[in-house]
C-alpha cells in the first residue's frame, strides 16, 4: 500500500492515507515535502511512524490520525532520515546538518542530540582519521542494531567512499 499523507501542523489532525501514487506530503499548508520514512510499529498497535522531509515527524494510527508530534525545538533544520528502534522505544531523525534526534516514542519528548552525528559518520575513513575538506553530507539512512545498542549511518554524498557505513556504539 503506497500512502499520499496530507499531514497539518498539530496533534489531533489527521494523514490521509490512499493507495495511489508516490508518498509525498503537505506539511505546511501549501508546501509540499518528500516521506523520509513510514515505519509500521508493535507498539503501540497499530500505529506508525511518518517523516515527511520537514522539522516534524508523526506518530499516527492506521486510520491517519495524529497521536504525537516529535520536535526538536532546540534546532533547525529538516529531517533526512529516520528510523525506529527495534524495542519501539526510541525514534531516531537525523536532520540536514548532522544533528542526530532520539525521541522516547511513548511520551514524544526529545530525549537527546548529537549534533556532529553526521559530520562524525561521514567523514571518517577505515582508519579512523577524518577528512576535514569534506563539507558534512547528509546521511541518506538510518539502521538501528536488532538486538544491541548500536545504530549505523549511511551516506550517499559524492564526496564520501560509496558503500561506507558508520556504527555507532
């Protein structure tokens, strides 16, 4: 089932939800931005994650309608990539300039940053130097650990080594 959310600015508001063309979204009346993620959750039933290409993701039930709204309020930006852990505990957005966002699914609060994340996943070599003429790509995908406390980041960027991937411990 392929989705066309129309997400609006608040809680209590809804995502429509079809089966008809490409994802995309209105995020801010007549704006439109690219889904960066839909993640179907356990917990709580029935519900899942929407990330438009915007400073806001949603939790949402089945039906469209919005539950919580997770926000980092301290910083700029648009979300780039996203995922959920597999505990369906945390929520993690990382936006355009690096900063990496964890949110506590169940209460929708912010519960940390790392605001290098990016540079630190994308201009590191095997190594373990850095290059520092690299401007910070934007991470194109976000892959949490099944079973360990560890996520991996993955760019796209021209200027990175394709196929390198970034853990984190």
């Amino acid at each position: 089932k392929l989705l066309r959310p129309s997400v609006s600015e608040k809680e209590g508001s809804s995502i429509a939800v079809d089966n008809q063309g490409a994802a995309s979204s209105a995020v801010s009346n007549s704006t439109s931005a690219a889904i960066v993620g839909v993640m179907k959750l356990n917990t709580p039933s029935k519900t899942m994650i929407v990330v438009p290409r915007g400073p806001r993701a949603y939790l949402v039930n089945m039906q469209g309608f919005i539950l919580r709204v997770f926000e980092d309020k301290t910083a700029t930006g648009m979300f780039c990539a996203a995922s959920v852990s597999s505990s369906n505990l945390w929520l993690y957005a990382v936006k355009e300039e690096g900063t990496l966002c964890i949110f506590d699914i169940s209460s929708g609060k912010l519960e940390g940053s790392i605001p290098d994340f990016g540079a630190e996943s994308t201009k590191k070599f095997k190594d373990g130097t850095h290059n520092s003429s690299l401007s910070s790509p934007e991470i194109s995908s976000l892959i949490p650990h099944p079973s360990q406390h560890q996520l991996a980041a993955f760019s796209n960027s021209k200027g990175q080594k394709k196929g390198q991937l970034v853990v984190w411990k």
